[in-house]
C-alpha cells in the first residue's frame, strides 16, 4: 500500500503556480456530508455560490461552474461558441496561450496565432495593437472570435485585458472576446464586464484556493446569444441547460457538491478579506519576490514592469544552470515544491507562485528556501533577496493585518 | 450568508441512489495536502489509483480517469470511439438511458432507440434479443456502436451485459459495445474484459463512496483502435495523451489531487473489504429491502426478478399516492433523502439506495423511516417491512462482519 | 502498524450510555489551529464557552472546566468542600455512586453509603425520605456533605435532586449537596441553581457530544465560602484560581483548547436546537425505547417508572442468558458497541445508549440491532420491539424536525 | 455567536514554545470515530501507545497516561510518592519551577527552593553542586524528593539531568528524583532510565505535537515501592489502578479517546522519523536561532551554552524597549505568536518556540517575522539574523530531508 502522507516533520511549501496551499477553513467545509442535489438544501447552496462567484468576476451576468477541470472550461468556451473551421485569433503568451490553440486545432477550428518572435513573446504580455492591426485587416469578418490569457502561468505575465478590449473595438470588428484568467481569478484584478469580456475561463485551484476539480465560464449576453448558433457539438459543456437549472440554484447533472462546500467557504473567506484587499496583498507579496530576484542578481522572467504578474514570478538562472537540477535540490532539501518551467523554457527559469492563500511570513519562508538552494546549488548571487524581501514587505506595514477577535 | 450545516441533532440518512454517504476515511483522505501534480510524489499516487481502479473494473487495459463528473465520462466514451453523424444502437431502460441518447444526439450522432413500449421498458432490463435481431438486420453494419445501461439509476433495474455481447457476436456485427455503469462500479458485480466491453462509463460517486467529480472510461484495445479513427471533436475528453500520461502515473492537465487520494483510500476500503464480499454485502442489503417492499404490499419497480438491482430498490405507490409527498413528510420529520422518481415514473415511486457504505444497521434504519413515514403519510401497508426485513438480514448471519482487532 | 481505523464498511454503531458518538460539526471545531493560550483570541473563547456552558447547567454562578476527564471533576468537587476525615453522606444508585464513594474513602474521607438493599437499590433512584431521616439523625451537623447521582450511567435511573434539596431543607441541615450528573447534562433536563445544588460534577463525552478529556463543576456561593475553609490538599483541582483567570476569559494554566472548540461548536448545536427541544427528544427516543423492551417481552432495569433515564435503557436478560455474549453476537454480527453491565449487574443486563447526537432513524437502527441479535442469541421474545418503538415514535408526528434551508 | 476562525489570509504562525502547531496528521486522526473504550479495539489502541510511549520516554518501566493536561501530572508525580509535610527539594530555574514548588506548598510539602541569585538563576541550568551540597547536609535524610525541571519553557534552558542523579548518589541519599521535561520530551534528548530518574513528568502539546489534554508519569520501581507507601490523598492521580488496567490496554476510567488516536498518530511519525533525527533537528533549527539573535546584536536569554534549549529560545531585549510591545506588533502585523516572558523576566524577553513539528522553513520565516518586527518597533539591530539562520541552516545541507516516494 502506497503510504499518501510523503513529508517529513513539518509543512510541505507547497509554491508552485497552482494548485495552490487549501486552506484548512477550505478542506473543514469540503468535509461537510454529501447532500442530496435534488433536495430544498442543495438549492441554498447552489443560489449562494452562483451569486457570489459573480463578484469575484465582477458580472451581473451568468456565471457557468463546471464539475471538471480548467482545461474543460477552456473546451467549453470555445465549443460554446464557435462552429467547425471557425477562423479564431489567438496571441502566443506562453506555454498555456499554446495549449489552448492545440486545443482549438482539435476541435476542429482555425486558430491564427499571433505574437512576438522567438521567446520575447514569452516575456510580454498581448499586443493589443498587433490584434488591432490583424482585425483591422480582416474586412469580411472572417475572425470569429479572438483568445488571450490574461495571467500566463508558465510565465509570470499579466496581460492588459482592457487594451484588447479597445482594439477590437477600435478595429471595429464583431468578434468575441474570449479570456483564460485559470489562474488570475481571486489573486489579479479582473473586471468581466468593465473590459467587456464575452466568456471568461478560470479554474478553482488557484486564487480561489481550491483543490482543482471545478471551472468557470463566465458570460456576456453576446456570447449567449452566438451560443445559439454555434454548430460545434456539445452536451457536458453546454451553457443552455445549465443556466436554465442554475435559476434556481440546481444543475441538470450532478454537481460536485462537496467542492461548492469549498467554493462557499472560499467566497466567504475572499469577500470577507474583501477582494480589493486580496488584490493589494497580493501585489505585495509580488513586489517583495522581484525585489528579492533583483537583489540576487537574477532575471526576472516577465520583461516587461507594466505587466509583472501578481500571481507569480519567474525567476531565470544564469547560462549552464540547470533550473530543475535547482529545484529538485531545494525540494530534497527544503520540502518545497517550485514550479518547473514549462515548454520554451523548459530547464531556463523556475516558478515561484505567491497566490491564493499566501501571507508575509509564507512568502518569506518561501524566498528563504530559494536562496539558500540557489547557493547550495552553486548559484552565483549578487545579495540577499530575503534581505531585500523583508525590507519592501515591511515598508508596507502601515496597517495590521490581523482583525481583532470579536 | 448561508449556514452550510443544515442538518438537526442526529446524523442525516442520505438513501439516494447517489451520491452516496461518504464515509469517514474518505473525506480524511481527501484533506490531505494537495502536491505538486507534477512532482515526484504525485506519480506515486497516480501508479497506485491506475492500477487498483483496472481490479475494480476487472480489466487488464486502460481506465482513464477524468478529472469531472459522470455525465462527461458519457461524452467521452462516444466522442473519443464516434464520427459526425455515426448511427448507434441504444436502448430505453430508463432515465439515464434517455439522456445518454439525448447526449448521442446533442453531438451529432444518429442514435435509435430500442425498447419495450411504456413504462414497461423501464420496468425490466435490456432486452439483448432484440439488439441481436436488430443487429441481424444491419447488414452492412451501418451502426457503429451499442450502448446500455448495466445499472438504471432511476429505476433499480440492473441488465445482463454478457447476454449483449452474446448478442453482437451471435449477429456477427462489428459494433462496439459502450456500457454505462455509474451507479453499478462497485456495488453490481461487473467484469469489463470478461463481458467483452469496448467502453465502460463509471463515476465516483455512487459505489465507490466518493463526492461527485472524477469519472472513469475502461478502454478495449478495440475501442483504442477506434479512438484513431473517430472523427467527434474532442480535446479534454481525448484518450490518447492521457494514457501516454499515465504510463507514469501523471495527467496531461491538473487532475483532481483531493479526490484522487478519496479514490486511494476507496480502492484500500473495497478491496480490503475484497471486491466479492462487496457484492455480497450489496445483495444481502438488496434482498433485504425487497423483502420489506414485499411485506408493505406494495410493488417493487423492477418487474423481473432476474434483473433486481443490488444498488437500489423502487418502490412503486399505489393509484392515487403522491410518492413525492411521501418523500417529503420523511425528508422533513426523519431527515432521511430518498430518491425522487424521474422521467416517466415521476411522482409514482420513490427509490431506495443501498449502495456503497451501507451496512445491515443503516439500512434498517432507512426502511424504518419509510415505514414509519409511508403510515403517518396515511399508505396501508399489509405489514411491517422491518420486520421482513430483520428477517432476511439474520438469515445471512452466519458469520461475523467484524475484523478483529489486531 | 496497528491500523486504528476498526471497522468494515459502513457505519458503527456506538451506543453505549458514553462516549456518545462525536458529531462531524464537532470534529471539524476540534481541527481549528491550536492558539496561543494568552493571546487575545484565546480570551474570546475563553469568554464564550464559560457564558454558554452556565446556560446548560441553568446556573449564574461560576462553572469551572477542567482540562481532564469526569472523574477528575469528582475528585474537585470533593477535594474544594471537604476537609480531611469528614463524614460525607452518599447514596447507592448503582456502579457510579460506589466508585464515588470508594474516591471519597481514598482521599480521607468518611463516607456512609445509604440505599436499599441488594440490587433493589441500583433499580430505583435516590431515596430523599432515607436521606432525610438520616440527616435528622445528624443533629450535631457532622455530615459535611450530601452526595447523590443524578443519573446513574450504569442503570439507567435519574433521580429527583429537587427531592433531595427539599430534604435537606426540611431536615434543617447545613451540609452541602454534591451532584453527579456527568451522564445527565446536556441530555435530562437540569438546573443547578433552580434545585439549590452546591456543586454539579459532570463531563465532555455524554450530552455535550464531545470526546472525552473536559469536566466541570458548577458551584454556588456556599460552595465557594466551603472552599475557603476545606482542608483537603488541591492544587491542580483549586478552585479560586481557575475563577480568577476565568474572569477574562482565560485559566492559570494550559487549557485543552481544542475541546474547547469542540465545547464551542457544541453549545451553538444544543442551544441552536434548543435545550428543552433536545431534552424532549430525549425524551421521545427513551420512551421509544421503552416500548421496544417491553414488546420483547424484557424487564426494563429501572424499576420506577417515575424516574426512567432518558439517557440510556438498561435492558434485563431472563434467567440463564449471558447479557455480555449477546453484546459480543451484536458487536461482531452488526457492528454495534452496546453498554456492559457493571459491578452488580455484571452479566444480566446491557445498556443501550440513546443520548447525545442520537435521533429517531439512529435509534430504529440500533433497536433493530438488539433485536435480530437477541434472536440470533437464542433469546426468546414476546414481540417485535422495533414495530412498537416505530409506533412510539409515529405518534410524535406533530411536527417536522427539519429546519428549513433558508 | 462568537467566530472561532480568527486568522485573515494564509497561515497563522504558532511560533510559542507550547502549544505547538498540530500537524495535519494529528488532526486527522484525531477525527476517527470515538469507540467503546471498554471494547476489543480499545485495547489494540492502549497497548500501542503505552508501547510506544515508553520509547518516546527512553524506559522500560510504566508510564501512566492522564487524560489531564500537564499540571495535573506534577499533582501526580508529589500525590504519587510522598506524604503530607515531606521535605522536598525544588531548584528555582525559572516560572514553571516556581509553579511546580507552589503547587507543592498548596498540597501540604515543604519544599526547600534552591537556586542562583536574582535572575541569574532563570539564566542558567540546575547546578547540580548545589542539590548534592545540600544533600550531603542533611544526614537524616529528612528530604524524601528532588524535583527539577528538565526544559524550563519559561526561558530556554535546558538542565543536565544526568548531573543531578550523579550529585544524590555523590551525597548517598535516597531522595526519589522528580523531573518535569513537559516541554522538553520529544523535542530534546530524555533518558528515564539511564539518568536514573523516578517520576518524570511530561505533557502532550509541545515536542509530541498534540492539542493539551494528556499528561504523562514516567516510573522508576523505586518510585512504585514509594507510591505505597505515600499518605497524601489521591484517587484520579493514583498510579495503582491504572498500572492495572494498563495490562491490558484499558484504564480504569475514562481515557481521552481522541487524544490516544493523536498519541498513536505522533508515536508513528516521531518513531518514523527516528528519534536522534528528530534531537537532531531541533538542535539545528535551535542553532540557527541563535546565530540569528546574536546577528541582530541581542543577547540570547540563557547565559550557559553549554545548556541551550533546543526547545525555545529566549531573545533579551535592550533596556527600555517593552518585549510586549514587540510581540504585539509581530502578532498584528505578521499573524504570528511568540511567547510572552512570564514572572521574572515580564517584559524583558520574547520566546521563540521551534518545537515539535517545526522544520526550516517555518523557521525562516518565524526569523523573518521577528526582524521585521524589531525594526518596525524601533529595536536597533546590528544585523540581519534571518541571513545568519541562512548560512547555519545551509551548513547541515549534507542530507536531504524529504523520504523518495515509494
């Protein structure tokens, strides 16, 4: 028998880009009996979730939860709306901006895909005159919809989802707006209807701190209406029947109940942290790991500042390092899991995620784990990051953190 | 905000046919901390749940385990095997049979529906003769696949599949057989290589005692070298990556950590139990029910007893009874959830599970509370089922339940 | 490796008269992190459960909690009042009350046992008249103390502490009144203050739902004015400053905190479902019980009927039967832990436990266990106690149990 | 109603020298269903921890189990062995020696206090030249015990045991040897046998990684010879009965169930781990603690090296900065606790626990917490500790930490 407990005395870091750490509050509430999904209770929950998700995506409009995977979400944007040999444009960001095109090419449409040459379109986020330039282009509206992910986890990138916005709009062209925020949502500002998205996909195991397993779309009415005439075949991921059932908090399959038990928990646990105050939070946790990147004379992966991700940050190593020789040392070492890079840059960087349910001291243990490994792997550094990381983490210590017990 | 424990003093008696009572040690499986999905731990964990799932749907071939509930393991057991417009043989026992084919068609197959006229259809089983005649006359093998349902959901009848694949093979057609069990894998017997089956369906959360979101597809080398050539769209659902994935014991994308490890402690619990004292246990609890249908004088739903499913038992009211009534006056005085009736049953009985962590006490409890509840509901009844009931368990009381404590 | 998790699959039955079986809401509470004893947040729970747990002995004066099991409580509550070689007065209800008194002899003191002879006492409750002729007796008032067993885990008589104080009272007697409700609280109604007791002793692991491992004693203030004077040696047990510390919510030394989550969580159920609507449910399930034994044709243990326990049944074996093989069939037959006979009664009784998170379903369960094991023991009944206990329980059919979802 | 989960966003940092943080393991097994502790399992369950704690404790004579926190069991070591107005000698080593010999004032001892001057004495260990001196006087061997503790939590000093018991048998003097290692035991190396102790005393919330709520006596023969012998009153402390009842697995009142499913669960991780390696670890995690204090230029509250707690240590402040105000504004800050100095030393020093199940990360980020705290609270520092702690830790990286997956 497989022994499922691995660690050793003491807590694994778990700081990959997602699955993020559950919290305890999260896996207390995901051990709530199984409900009937038929029965009156089933409906408070249902009704409960699907209002409160939607502020999370900042919508008035239907937000689809899919008892599967992010991936299935990404699936279900595209079959919802889309008919076969469909003309789609998509913008290369990285290694998930890709994954998603395959996918497209599988399921039958013509994706284009645009970006910046080599790895440079790895290190940026979308170029929204590019995609204004190539709909400019596209007169007889062939391009039916355009594809870009607003968080690239393989990287560290943060896309201007609003700029992209503006160009569709300033090119005058009908396409639909569709955004991957998997691992954006609940960590990174995101503003469905504000930036005029038409469906946005996001996942549970990232900012919402939730073991993976459920997914979203969330809609705008124009994407509803396409949905109406859209010839790819769908059944699971089709929105029309669940958004028929979800009028009164039920699903015409049966939900994972117990993951909207963490769902419930997590909305709870966000909106009462008040979702703004993730948003800072976050940003500061960021801002202390890039300057600690900087302080040890590495390279920050994202290359451009407007868009660093708060979510994570890539971390490059020096020509002839190994960057997964690195990471297996401090896993060995420092029981903590870092995120491998990912397709182009695969061996070059590795991945630090400081989302979800991450705080000061988390963070610090987690920077403290990368700079003693980096130097026990031979690393060269110019200083200390946790040196660096602590002076910008204190210089936001203006106000406590801790809510004074009732 | 919502108050998520909705239950009074005293345990809930969940007797749905699903999602079943999920015990204890799966929910304390499930709250382990979730790992790096791509790190060496995870490949552990994934080597173990891939090979113990093959013992429980006694298969030496793949069973891919897609991180989503049953309806979409449905969708990928025809879009992975089917081209556009493919004709495929289903057959009407009950519910879920309806809406499979519902599915078939929403994707754009041509499904034809076999069955018995009425409610008589959903009162017995698969009829394989009538698939072998059917077969016979397609004799240029237009139809690409049969599908059944081993175990109806919706009405407690389970079919023979051997007596299908009899069938196929006396008509000399190449189809594919797709079986969905569901509500069977691990409750019904169930053999997917000794029966011959191309695709075998199955989810969590019905025998296996797990929370809805990860469901199965057990593959024939067959049904493999048809996924080559079947032309439905797929990505998330397609086979092939997965099981090049799962040669180590990984997933292409984020699978589902938390219910893989309740699907670990599931595996340790059946097999432990050992899969043929499962089935045991299943049908002396099935016999035990019946028995007290029986002294109740009322009708059990499944009309040939060659057919009585062990996982769940109909009980048909009589002329004039609302059984939804009935349901509700126990729901709200015992706290007991049993099984509303759907489709062409609806309101004319109500469905008795028990399947996966049941055992002689709860079920006693459960038909305790029926009747109790079928007599304040003003029902008369011939006799005490409860009493037929304790009749039939102590019969079986040869040996004891219980391992010794080591 | 002993594997601690015993049972096969499905439910186990724990119904003996305590530990009673720890509800899921209750070990959830256990799971919070572990705080600083001294921090701000502590003092908050600290307040909380020592304002609820008053309200449970119905009492406005100080209840100390102790961070040790029922026994211990014992120990305290003689220990504060008494000085060494007083003459305590105790009365024989049973395997409790002796164990008490053989306490009190340990620690020096010089207890007289009263009671009705033979068995005849452990059937029938405290004799108030017995007592107060006794005191009478006492005209020199060297009797300290009167201690009694509100509920007698051990049998399954509750007595009339109201009697008692009025027989103190009508004596004229200055001596302190001890209670012993460790099993009673939080099951059969009672009131510290109301009965003019001196010094209520009870414990975590009957009514209150929780493991074992907290204790209590209630006090009034002659009780405190006693503990000013009493001789006997106490440190741990001292009263004055647990009173102290407690004033703001904390205790002057390491408290178990996380039963006191457990404490918290179980005061919002018993007052969430309201402390007379949980004795009333006791109430129901005894007199369901009652009816069970007698349609068994069995002698309940309890003689009187004016002082049954709704807190457990103790049901009697006829001449030549073994009470503890029967218990053994049912243990291993059908996974159910009944209550053993003790001292006196060993071997011709077992107790059947419905207190605590028990409810109607749970109880039809555990009746039907009892009775296809008395069966399967070759007992010979008169009648099905389970089709009695049903019509019992029936007849409370007024009103549904089921909070509504809101 | 009063909200219990009290911490915003990411993890709290417990970072007191006791409670410490409870593993998730713990927790979990801690939720395992409450059995019948009169019943065939809960002997399984008793034999394996009394087994396997005395491994822990290094003996192969009883150890007693209370299901009391830890005060209770320094009742129980005195109540056990001595007699009312018995001469005992107590060395002051800081707060909780001061509580121990307060304790035994109240049960009717005379303890004799030795110790250093002033707050030297709470700077330094037990000096054992002292005890044997003092023995050596008292040639009538008036004084029956020497109690000294082992791991004082209240500074951070560790006491040489094993010079004690060379300094009675120096001085030819039959006093039992009692030792408190509550905080010491699991985390520190303790050796009941070898060093010749007769009670020691120790609890379940530090080193063992358990919520408070069990306490342990260790035994010598001659301390069971003693307890014969003894006069001062006890009946829930008394050692007799429960060695009993121990035989078997059982205790002759009712354990605390869900803490032995904890006990059993930290036996299996300590022993897992192995012993030395757990010593071994918290003397590197208590090294770099103290590289990091002496980095920031203050001074480490324990004067002797050669008796540093691996357990805590204890940080001085500089003369009129308040240590409170510092803890204050870390705990408000950074969601982390430290340990508040108590009776001599209010004020003066915080405590830093690195105990039970602490690894190096977690202490990282626990120095982290405390730099930035002190610079934020205005403490000058002469330096970073938290790149000290660094450069210690990375020294002892010969080895990994992290067990290959199976």
């Amino acid at each position: 028998m497989v022994h499922l407990d691995f660690h050793p005395s003491g807590r694994h870091f778990l700081q990959i880009p997602g699955p993020s750490p559950v919290p305890d509050r999260i896996l207390r509430a995901m051990s709530y009996p199984t409900i009937d999904h038929r029965g009156p209770e089933f409906g408070a929950l249902g009704r409960k979730v699907l209002a409160g998700i939607k502020e999370i995506f900042k919508t008035r409009h239907p937000v689809i939860i899919y008892p599967a995977s992010g991936t299935g979400a990404w699936e279900a944007a595209l079959t919802n709306t889309l008919s076969p040999g469909d003309h789609v444009l998509m913008f290369e960001t990285g290694h998930f901006a890709t994954l998603w095109k395959k996918m497209a090419e599988a399921l039958g449409l013509r994706p284009e895909f645009l970006g910046l040459p080599g790895i440079e379109g790895w290190r940026r986020g979308v170029q929204a005159d590019m995609i204004e330039a190539r709909l400019r282009e596209d007169s007889g509206h062939a391009i039916r919809a355009v594809c870009v992910v607003h968080n690239e986890t393989s990287t560290g990138v943060t896309s201007d989802i609003a700029a992209v916005r503006r160009a569709i709009d300033a090119a005058g062209h009908p396409a639909l707006l569709l955004v991957d925020t998997i691992s954006g949502l609940g960590s990174a500002d995101y503003r469905h209807d504000e930036w005029g998205v038409d469906v946005t996909v996001s996942g549970s195991q990232k900012g919402l701190m939730l073991p993976p397993g459920i997914s979203f779309n969330a809609l705008s009415p124009k994407a509803i209406a396409a949905s109406q005439h859209a010839r790819l075949p769908r059944a699971f991921w089709g929105w029309a029947e669940i958004i028929e059932s979800n009028k009164n908090g039920y699903w015409p399959y049966t939900p994972n109940t117990n993951l909207l038990y963490g769902l419930s928990e997590a909305l709870d646990m966000i909106l009462g942290e008040g979702l703004e105050q993730v948003f800072a939070r976050h940003q500061r946790l960021a801002e202390a790991t890039r300057q600690a990147v900087r302080a040890w004379g590495l390279e920050i992966q994202c290359a451009d500042p407007a868009v660093y991700s708060p979510v994570l940050t890539g971390v490059m190593m020096p020509d002839g390092v190994d960057a997964d020789a690195v990471r297996k040392l401090i896993y060995e070492r420092f029981d903590m899991s870092l995120g491998q890079a990912l397709g182009k840059m695969r061996g070059r960087m590795f991945r630090i995620g400081h989302l979800g349910d991450c705080n000061d001291l988390t963070l610090m243990a987690t920077l403290a784990g990368c700079e003693m490994g980096l130097k026990l792997a031979g690393v060269p550094l110019a200083g200390s990051g946790v040196t660096a990381a602590m002076a910008s983490l204190a210089a936001h210590a203006d106000k406590p953190v801790l809510k004074a017990a009732a």
